[in-house]
C-alpha cells in the first residue's frame, strides 16, 4: 500500500468534489445543461481573474492559450518585448519567433527576475513595440514578476501587456482590470486545482482592437470566432470543448471563492514559507536567492554536489509517493522543484519534506532526521496559521 | 426524475467503466505511471486504426487534428483537393484557405457523398495537387465517403491521402495501412465513447516527408515537436496532456477489443437501419436518399413540413431527457439528427425513437403510435441481432 501525492506545478491534487464533478455522466456541449454551466464559468473565472473584460474558454494546455495571445494580437513583422527568465519566457520568445515577429528579448539569469527599469529602458529604445509578454510566476525558476510595477510602466507607451498567469493566478495578487492587463493566459490545472486540458484568456478592449487589425493565420486558435459563439444565446465554443473538465472547474471555482481570495493567497504564502524554510534547514540552497523574488507556486532546490538528483527525486516518487518535479531546459538536473499550489493543505507539505528527508538521508545527506518537518512546523505555529 | 440520454453524433454516451477510469486521481503527465498508459494508449490507438504509422495525441478537439493536419502538411500556395460534402468538408476548406493553400473545391449536395471519378478528374486536371482532404463519415449528413475507393484513385497520384475520420473511425471500416491513407484524424468522444478533449492523428511515412518540408508557421499543434517527444524515453507529449481524458481512452480501447471490431461495426450497422427503418416507419422522410451512402454513426432526417423541428428536439429533451442533435450550417432548422455512435446499445435506440414518437404526436403528426418501436424491434429480431 503506498498512498500518492502530487507535489508538482501543475497538475496539481484535485479535490474529491472536483473529481466527482468531473466524473458526471457528459453533457452535450451545445445542450442548455451545459450552457447554463458555461455561462457560470465564465462569469466565475471572471471574478477569479477580477476583470470586467472577455473571458474566453479553449480546450488546450497553457501553451494553447500563450500561442493565441500571439498568433492573434499581432502581425507578422510586429516588434515585440519578451521578458525572459525561465523556460516559459523562452516559449513566449519561440512562439512569437515562429510566427514572424520581431521579438527583442530581455533575458534574465534562470532564478531572477525582471526589472521593471529594464522594461522601460527597452521600451525607450524601442517604442515601435506592440506588445510587453512576461510571465506572472515562471514555473521553470519559481520567481515571481511584479506584474503591477511592469505594467505600470508599460501603460506609458502603446504596447499591449500580455501576461502567462498560467501558474501564477489564484495563488497570488493578479488584478488584470486595475493592474490595465490586456491579455492574461490561465490554465485549469494549477490554483484552481481542475484536470488538465483546459486554458482561459482575458482580453481587454484594446486587445479586442489589436485582434481585429492582426494577419496572422490561426483557426482552432482563432479568438475572434471564440468570441462570437460566446455571445451567442446560449453562450458556446465554435469547437467540442473539454466538456468534463470545463465541468469540474465550476465547482473547482466555487471552492475558491468559498475558501476566499485572502485566505487562499494567504494559504499558498504560507505553505511556500514552510517548504522553503525547512529546505534551508536541510540544508539545500535554493535557486531564488533573494526571499522577495519567490514565488508562492513552487519551490526550485539546487541539487547539491554529492546528491544524484534524478535518483532523489525517484526515490521520493517510488518509495514514498511523493511526485515533485525536476528542472526544465537548461536547469534539467540542477533542480527539483516542489510544487504547492493548489488544493494542497498543511500536512501535504509535511509528507513533502519527510520524505524529501527520508530520500535525502538514503544517499547519506548530512542534516538531523527531522529538522524539516520540525521547521514546517514551526512556520505554521509562528505565522499563526493553525489558529484561523 | 427524468433520466437523461445523450443520442448525438458526439459526445456519446459513456459507459460506466470509463466514467470511473475518468474520474481517478490524476497522474503527473511526466511520471512513469503515467507514461505507461500513454505508452497503452499509443500502442492500442494503432489497433484501432489498423496502422503501424506514428499515432499522436493532441489535446484538443478534432478540430484541433484537422488543422494539424493541415498546417503540418503543406506549404503557403499548394494546392489541394478538399472533397466537400457538408460542414466539415466546408472546415477542411476554411481551414486551408486560412492558412495560405490554393484550393480546389469538389463541392456535392448535402446528403450526397463523393464519386471517386470525380476525384479522378480534378487530379487529372491538376496533376500538382498535393494532397486530397475528405471526410470518413461526414457529421453534418451521416453520409459515408468510399475511402478505399478513393484512395485507390489518388494512389495514382503524389497527392496524399488525408482523411478527417473523427465520426467513423471505430464504427465503419477503416484500414488504414490497407487503404494507404497517409493521415487519418480521430477524436476521444465519438466511437471510441470516452470524454471530449483529445484528438490523434495517425501520419505515414510519406506524410512525414511532407512534414519536414512544410513552412506554414504552427507552435502548439507543430507534429514534429509531438513526434520528437513520442519518441523520448518515455515518451511524452510537448505540452501538458488532457491527462484524464487520456487515461479514459485506455479503459474505452480496452473494450472495443473486448467486444471486438467485427461486433462493434455489426452493432453500429444494426442500430443505424434500426433507427432509419423505424423513421421511415414514422413517415419522416431521411435526408440521405440511397441506402448505400448512408453512415452507420448518424442519421439525419427531414423535419416534414407542418412541424417545428427546433420544438421537435426541444420536446425530446425537455420532456423525456433524449438529446438529439439538430443541423448544421446550412442544414440548420431543416433536419435533426439521432446518433447512434459509441457506447449505444439496442434499448438506446428504442428510447430514442419513442421520445420521437412522444414529440411527432405533440406536433400533430399523423402515424400509428408504437409503429416506430416495433420497427426497432422487428429490425433487430430480422437481423438476428439478438441471438448473439
């Protein structure tokens, strides 16, 4: 018997009654069940992302969703800025070379992030670019980006303020209508804790303008055509959507707000803060050096000399049932990451760092048996977290 | 109470066993448990398509395939035939217009299919076709396209042979290593009676020649990048998987081998003249005049004149919890369509066209009550169906 925890980025555990609402017996997507339901997620996901603006549904992973932030905004040959610091800025500087825009990049170390004075000094040189892309937290490092400083220096000039808040949203401050965020991507997998398969995207009016005037050849992706069949009566999608999953992240939206804004931010700060102080109690360093940068989604761990760290993280997963995630692109094999996002409560980061210790002390780590999750402890009792 | 059944050309009803399969814990799409069923999946996909060409899987719909297709293939100006015999011969040329190809357009009455001599002609006459597009079963109709007639004809040609199957494959034969069809396009939710939100997409050796010269820009839906990530150890998907739906599809294949292809296709046949005769029965009046074109996965009839046809499904619905479906594109408010595809038994289709009778009658539509039924059922005895 070995119970199974997923402590990744995404996906993340689901709820028992997410799970049994994604397991219901499918609607036909064009019957009025379905509508009423439809139409009840897109207003919900509009309170979750705190926008007025449109809010449209596309059954794909995030990436889905990035490449129709580009394909449909702009036009071949369009001069674009992309922050870049991680592998999810590298996807935004690949999608938008492959479909012919001039991308000018603003490249970060792996484990920083972005300057606010960096994005301006590029737009002052620059002030031909149609759009500012940056990740809300990078998946691959962990950091988060001050989304509300960025964009408030790019509502000085006409680019458009495109952000992946793929991992970032429902686990962190995200105002997309009073941050004036033209275009924010989501999945249905991260925060809001639903299955895969399915990505959300907000545009504001300005985007709706850039949208009419883009060249760019899309079709499944074509937001125009999203746009006009959910204004229709009922509200759909042009396309068979992810019925079951669009499904669950009713009710998985219905917990957020149950839960409460504050106190979910306030749940994911905290969890962040347990795991990363019993990882330094362990010893391990982690990749974001500066505590002001980490984000609240995951946790990046440099593996350290004399650690093999694949084996580490299979002996986590085979031995314990514990699931984290080891490095992206150019950090594949010098991290692991755990993932503490979503439905994830105070005893999962328990189980987490236990059996980090349990994996850690197998391939003779030198630290007290118990520092961490005594440390887990410690953060829940000093940030009064076990009182509310 | 009112119990709900789902008679549409997709979703389809589905059964109990994937439902639970569905509704499980979800993997980590870069975990080994999950990689072996991914691994499953892939293999069984091949079963059932009869194929020893590379099968992918895309989180999307069939749409989503379709375009894939499409954008992977060709090149801006090729030319290209699109067989078009209703809405989704219309997509194949929306789609290739969209993205840059010269198309030829061999356009047929909806309810009719396609003349492989016509085929033969337009390639006579545009020797440079690079690729011929048609569908398996066309959705929008219930016709059936001859395909290995067809293809017999454009083997003849360099062109390649790609076929959107979303709605037949798994209900009517289709060989595709037999045939030669260098790219065939399925979907989770039609025959193979799992959830919405996966496509696959089988592509031959000669189909991915064509991929590499191919210079339309595409990101998430890039064949190549699926392909190189099939192929890892284990293999993967590029972009974050509909992981449930996935392991949905592994139960769903499972069982079409267990009831067995030859089984699954009589059954199929048996309720489409089920549903058909039973029609006919009524005094309604199918929109697919010759037998020897109709589809076995749906069958689209005349809404007759003195009746309401959107009320007709409404009635069905509202009242006895029957969903059928109604037309589309220019077929709207003209003809209705039952399905009878994927996890469909004999006493589904006997439901269906009592529902039908219950709403005719509400209309004042003159027959006997129960001559439908009894057509069911007298169809079923005739064809010894019941005796297996």
């Amino acid at each position: 018997m070995r119970k199974n925890y997923i402590m990744t980025p995404g996906p993340v555990p689901i709820s028992e009654e997410v799970l049994m609402e994604h397991g219901r017996p499918l609607m036909h997507h064009r019957s009025p069940e379905f509508s009423k339901i439809f139409i009840e997620v897109t207003d919900k996901l509009k309170k979750f992302m705190q926008t007025s603006n449109d809010v449209l549904i596309l059954t794909s992973s995030g990436t889905g969703a990035m490449e129709a932030a580009v394909t449909n905004t702009f036009s071949v040959g369009d001069k674009v800025l992309v922050i870049n610091a991680g592998n999810f800025g590298e996807r935004f500087k690949k999608i938008s070379a492959k479909f012919g825009l001039n991308v000018i990049a603003l490249d970060y170390e792996w484990g920083d992030n972005a300057n606010p004075a960096d994005v301006k000094k590029s737009l002052d040189e620059n002030p031909d670019i149609k759009g500012v892309m940056v990740q809300h937290s990078e998946t691959s490092t962990g950091v988060i980006n001050d989304i509300e400083a960025i964009s408030k220096v790019v509502k000085g000039y006409p680019a458009l303020m495109i952000v992946d808040a793929i991992s970032g949203i429902g686990a962190s401050e995200l105002k997309v209508d009073e941050w004036s965020l033209d275009i924010v991507c989501g999945g249905s997998q991260k925060a809001l804790s639903a299955p895969t398969g399915i990505s959300f995207i907000s545009l504001s009016p300005r985007a709706c303008e850039a949208i009419e005037k883009s060249n760019i050849p899309k079709f499944y992706f074509d937001l125009t055509a999203a746009k006009k069949y959910s204004e229709k009566t009922p509200p759909q999608t042009p396309w068979t959507p992810g019925i079951s999953i669009i499904v669950a992240m009713n009710k998985a939206l219905d917990m957020f707000f149950e839960e409460g804004r504050e106190n979910v931010y306030r749940r994911h700060r905290t969890l962040a803060l347990a795991v990363q102080r019993a990882c330094e109690k362990l010893g391990l360093e982690l990749l974001v050096k500066d505590p002001g940068k980490r984000g609240v989604s995951v946790t990046s761990i440099n593996v350290p000399e004399g650690i093999d760290g694949k084996l580490l993280t299979k002996t986590m997963r085979v031995k314990y049932g514990v699931t984290v995630a080891g490095g992206q692109g150019k950090l594949t094999g010098l991290i692991f990451r755990i993932g503490h996002l979503g439905y994830v409560g105070i005893f999962d980061v328990l189980i987490a760092i236990s059996a980090l210790e349990f994996a850690l002390k197998e391939q003779g780590w030198k630290f007290e048996l118990g520092a961490g999750v005594v440390e887990v402890e410690k953060v829940f009792m000093e940030n009064n977290y076990l009182n509310e």
